[in-house]
C-alpha cells in the first residue's frame, strides 16, 4: 500500500511539474456554437437527411401525408398495425395519443411494470421530443407520451411516431428544445455495437428493431 500510494505521489507530482507553466484555464467557457443552417425545422430537406441517416442505420421508416397537412390519428394507426404482429401485446407510455393503436393490438400502459415483463412484450409505442438530421438522433424526454426510459429500451421492437416539425437541424437546436434535468433517451437507429472483430451485433442495450413513423 506505501509503495502504491508513492508511485501516484510521484506520478501526479511529475504531472503538476510539467503544468507548471501551462497557461491558466479561460473561465468563460464559449457558447456560441453553430447553429446549424438557415433551414427551419421541419423543411423537406431536413426531413430528407434524417430519413437518409436513419436508414444508413438500418432503422425502418414510414412516411405518412393525410390530406393536406392534416393526418389523422386512425393514419397512424394503420401504419402501426401493419408493423406489429396482429394479436400482439405492446406497452404504451401513460399519455400516449388515444387512436394511435389499431383494433387487434393490446397496449399496456406502463405503471412501473417490472423488466421481466417489459421483456416479454413484443414492442413499445412512443412519441418523441425532437429529431436531429444531421445526426439521424431520435430524442425521448420522458413525457407523458413517451414515458420511463426502460420501455424504449427493452423491449424488441420500438415503433417511435415522429412529427416533421419536430425535425431540426443540429445538435445544438435539439438541446434548445430540451429541458436539464429530464430524462433523455438518445436513439440513432437500433441499438447495435461491435465484437473485437468488428462483427455487427444488435439488440445489446436495446431494440433490435426501430421503426420510425413520420407524420
């Protein structure tokens, strides 16, 4: 133990050494970060990007237009019913849009279900905060329509309904509409990552699929 507590004196004494003459830390800290483009947030163009980027990650998207600018809630419905499996048992967040599950699925609300049984559902439906393009980042807060971050993250499946005017830019325009503090869920196509050669492995710390429903 005196021989370990030695070598760190001297490892951090060497450390303080070479700091010496380093000039001192600004204590402003910059924030005028970029803001992303002139585009607004929902233009087509942006919509396109992230549309690009959440299929490079091998998520599946879905474009909705109801008439005119209006799409029903029975729109999306549909669309939800023709990617879950017919019968299924999904759990919803407590606040999610009343019509947005077809006949034939049951949604469970999440009243603080256990992970076992969040493990045996076939998916979750959820709404979502805000959108990045250039990122292709899905971010949930944890509100009402999108509930505890558990449920986004084990079951299988997650079917996330994303209004175009959520869709920004930027890093930095998403962290705007963002409040400190909450719950955030950052999700850029299904959950994957690698072995030590590079192999793609998916479903490890979340869904293996992710479909995504832009209205």
């Amino acid at each position: 133990m005196v021989g370990r507590t030695v070598s760190r004196d001297v490892v951090l004494g060497r450390i303080r050494a070479a700091l010496g003459g380093a000039a001192p830390l600004p204590l402003d800290v910059p924030r005028d970060y970029r803001p992303g483009g002139e585009l607004p947030p929902g233009d087509p163009a942006l919509v396109e990007l992230l549309v690009d980027r959440l299929v490079d990650y091998r998520a599946t998207v879905h474009r909705l237009a109801g008439d005119g600018a209006t799409v029903h809630s029975g729109d999306i419905a549909a669309r939800v019913g023709e990617i879950l499996p017919s019968g299924c048992t999904v759990v919803i967040p407590p606040g999610l849009p009343p019509g947005w599950l077809p006949d034939g699925i049951v949604g469970v609300p999440d009243d603080g279900r256990s992970h076992e049984w969040l493990d045996t559902v076939a998916g979750v439906v959820t709404a979502a905060t805000v959108a990045i393009a250039e990122t292709g980042t899905i971010v949930l807060d944890g509100s009402p329509d999108q509930g505890r971050r558990v449920i986004s993250l084990l079951p299988d499946l997650h079917v996330c309904v994303l209004r175009t005017d959520q869709v920004v830019a930027s890093v930095p325009e998403a962290l705007r509409r963002l409040t400190p503090g909450r719950p955030l869920t950052w999700i850029s196509g299904p959950s994957a990552t690698s072995d030590i050669e590079l192999n793609r492995v998916e479903g490890v710390h979340g869904p293996r699929n992710l479909h995504v429903v832009i209205v």
